[in-house]
C-alpha cells in the first residue's frame, strides 16, 4: 500500500538517494538484518551502557529509508547511518533523554548527515530545538514524526518545530 500510495518508481526515476547520508535517530538497527545489504554506512549508541540488541522500530525506519533488499526503501542508494538513542522499557513505548538525542544528532551531523529522521515524538525540549537549528542552519533536512493523533491533537515535538519536516 505505501508503496504504491508514494508512488516510488516514480519518484525512483528521479531521485534514489545516491551520494546521500540519511541519519535515523531511533532503537538502532539489526545490522545483519538481509535488507541492509550495503547500505549501512555506520552506526552510533548514545545509550552506551545499554547493551541490549536493536529492536524492531528502528530497524524498520531504517528500512523504509534505505532498504535495498527484499524491497526498496525511499532512498535505496542512500548511506544510513543508524544512532541508536532509545531503548525499551518494562513496559510501553521506548525511552530515551535528551541527552542521547542529542549526542545522537551531533553525531549524524559530524559524519555528513544531509537528512535526519526522528520517528519519535513528544513534549517541547528547548534544548532539542536549538540543537535542531543549528543542524538545519548547515543544511541538514530534520524529519520528525508528528504523531498519530490527527489534526486536532497537541503539538507533538520534535515535529512541532518551525525547522522540521513533520510527517504522520
């Protein structure tokens, strides 16, 4: 379905992401998982202490970004570079803190980041917001999950940032 609602072999003849750094910000990535192949370019835990192994969400934004096997992601020639700032709870949605995003972020913007993805969202963080900025101010796109909540919902943050892409 989301396939052919992004119309990517269309948007496939035009642009498939080659010579492009996506960093997702997210749980970390299966780095064995089959649809990488190549695509990976390198990785990043800001939960340095966490040991535990990627969990499903991020390995697959990640494949939605840059799959190349199995199907094709958004950007299947692009280079993912995966930062891994959540990890999960006993119970409910994967936790991080501002921190690790943003050792996160400076790191995708360090190694060349021209596009970040945070399919993440929550409360406003000021300090998430200028570090966002200043990534945006040396040309690096921020994407960033908006919610699920529909029009009527609360802003949802990192999304709700002027700088940010917001998507849902």
């Amino acid at each position: 379905y989301a396939i052919d609602k992004l119309r990517l072999g269309e948007a496939h003849k035009l642009a498939r992401g080659k010579r492009v750094k996506v960093a997702v910000i997210d749980t970390g990535v299966d780095t064995a998982h089959p649809a990488f192949s190549g695509a990976l370019h390198d990785t990043f835990n800001a939960l340095s202490a966490s040991k535990d192994s990627p969990e499903a969400h991020g390995t697959s934004i990640a494949g939605i970004v840059g799959a190349r096997a199995g199907f094709a992601g958004v950007a299947p020639d692009a280079q993912v570079l995966s930062a891994r700032a959540f990890t999960s709870a006993a119970s409910g949605p994967a936790q991080s803190h501002t921190l690790a995003v943003l050792k996160s972020l400076d790191w995708a913007v360090s190694r060349g980041a021209r596009v970040v993805n945070m399919s993440f969202a929550g409360p406003e963080d000021p300090l998430l917001g200028r570090a966002i900025a200043a990534a945006v101010k040396q040309g690096v796109v921020v994407v960033a999950a908006a919610g699920n909540g529909g029009p009527d919902a609360k802003p949802a943050y990192p999304a709700a940032f002027a700088d940010v892409i917001a998507v849902s």
